[in-house]
C-alpha cells in the first residue's frame, strides 16, 4: 500500500536533466526540453488532429484502455529501468473535490422501482492529518506527497465511502517518479495526454507497445491540445 508522506517536496525533486517543468502558459506543460528522451501519451483521447479541433468532435474508442489502465502498462514497462522500483513517489492532485475531501450526499439507485434515492454521507479518502498536512505546491497546484513501490500504483489506501462501502475509483496521480529519478511522467488534469521523460531504451520500448496510445514528443515545440 502506498503511504503518506510529510516531508518538504525539495528533498526528494529530481535531478536536472529528468524532471518535467510545468508551465501553465504553454500546451507543451508536461514536458521540458531537459529531459532525456519525452514522449506524451497515456490518455483515452487521442492526439487532435487538425489546429482548434474541440474534443467534442472526437470520437472516443469505448473499448480503449481507461487512462489507468494504460498508466499502469506503461509503469510495468518503465519498472525494469530504475534501481529503486520499490521506492517510488506519487503526486496525487488535491483538486478532486469530493473525490478526496468527501461530503457530498451518494445517490442510490432502486433498480425495481426506477427511483434514486439520497444515501450516506460519503467520507473523506484520507485522514485529516492527511487533508490539512503539507503539501507539494507548484504554481496553481497542490499535490498530496505518497511513497511506495511502483507496484503499488492506485493502491492509495483511503477511506471507505461510508461503512461496507469500498472506495471503488480514485483518480489517476499527476506525477510519478522513482528515487532514483531514472524517469518521471507527468500527467496533469488539464492536458488530454501525459508527458514522459526516460532514457532511449524506455522511450523506445513505450513506442513498440502496440497497447499503449504513445508517440513521440518535442519538448521544445508546443503540443497538440484541444480547445
């Protein structure tokens, strides 16, 4: 299981060279020409294909991989390429609303009748101490810090939604990276696919994954993004 961490963020930020900068002015934001090799990918949606195309014109592949899914893939294809596979950081995003912070009343739905119902409370995933702690902050986000083995990616360990009731979905982390910084992804709420940087090797096997919606990325250019 993944575990909270409360320790500054500047302790455990990746060396130059391996790190993907956010840049909130530019479509290209998880990314940054320092890397190694980037590439984007990851995402349910796929690269727009024409300039201004809104992603109400897309038509979205009911059978693709969920987002997760392909993070998932593409973290057991990084793994072999860090020597710290079980010491690993994940930024999970505190903007999710009643995703974490719970509060919001669940809707039941009574299957012979056709009515909903309003049901429990919904809790928090995470303890206050969690909540109200430190935080990674970068500007216009604030990211809750957990560490544990790349293994244990979606392994959040929160709260049931109210008692006997499983949290069954959690949102998707927007950066994840091992200690020993050999690659990061970055996957921010905003863009509609994640950015990668690692070495050729990793890049090259991510490329070669026929399950994997990825291509390649130039950091120094602006990225393909929806309006």
């Amino acid at each position: 299981m993944i575990v909270w961490r409360s320790h500054p963020f500047p302790t455990c930020r990746p060396r130059a060279g391996s790190w993907p900068a956010i840049d909130r002015g530019n479509s290209s934001s998880a990314l940054d020409p320092r890397a190694s090799r980037p590439m984007r990918g990851c995402g349910s949606c796929p690269t727009p294909t024409y300039e201004g195309q809104s992603e109400n014109d897309v038509e979205i592949d009911g059978h693709a991989p969920s987002e997760s899914a392909q993070l998932l893939a593409v973290l057991e294809a990084l793994t072999p390429h860090t020597r710290t596979p079980d010491d690993c950081y994940f930024c999970l995003w505190d903007g999710w609303g009643s995703d974490i912070e719970g509060g919001d009343g669940a809707r039941i739905l009574d299957w012979q009748s056709g009515t909903v119902r309003r049901g429990p409370q919904i809790a928090p995933a995470f303890p206050s101490s969690v909540l109200h702690g430190p935080k990674v902050v970068v500007p216009n986000r604030a990211y809750f810090l957990f560490r544990s083995a790349v293994s244990d990616f979606d392994d959040w360990g929160p709260a049931e939604m109210w008692p006997g009731q499983p949290r069954l979905h959690m949102p998707a982390p927007a950066f994840i990276w091992p200690a020993d910084h050999a690659w990061c992804i970055a996957n921010d709420v905003d863009p509609h696919s994640a950015g990668i940087g690692a070495d050729v090797s990793a890049i090259d096997q991510l490329l070669a994954d026929p399950q994997l919606n990825v291509v390649p990325a130039d950091p120094r250019e602006n990225q393909p993004s929806y309006r």
